[in-house]
C-alpha cells in the first residue's frame, strides 16, 4: 500500500496534470488517499509526483 498526500496546488498546471491528481481523488492540499502498488497508479503518481508527498504502508 502506498499513501498520497497533495502537498501543492495544481491549479496552474496543464489539463492532463490536473485530470490525473483528479483520477487520483485529490481535490484539496493536504487530503491523502491509500492505494495498491498497481503499475497504473504508480505511473500517474511518477507524472505528478511533484505535487505529492508519498509514504509507504507496511500490513
């Protein structure tokens, strides 16, 4: 499991940047979201991982 934090405003960025913090379920900074190590989801946290702030979570 890996968490996502929104730590910067994507409010100035490009369409595809916002549409995938989005896809993620980040609307506001500082909300967080848990999900599974997937290649899909690890992808779109490496395209806007200068806005997040990523944590591992062990079981």
């Amino acid at each position: 499991m890996i968490k996502v934090t929104l730590i910067k405003s994507f409010s100035n960025e490009t369409k595809t940047v916002k549409a995938t913090v989005e896809a993620l379920g980040l609307r506001k900074i500082g909300q967080s979201k848990t999900f599974e190590e997937t290649p899909a989801v690890l992808g779109q946290i490496k395209k806007v991982g200068y806005l997040l702030k990523t944590e591992k979570e062990g079981k």
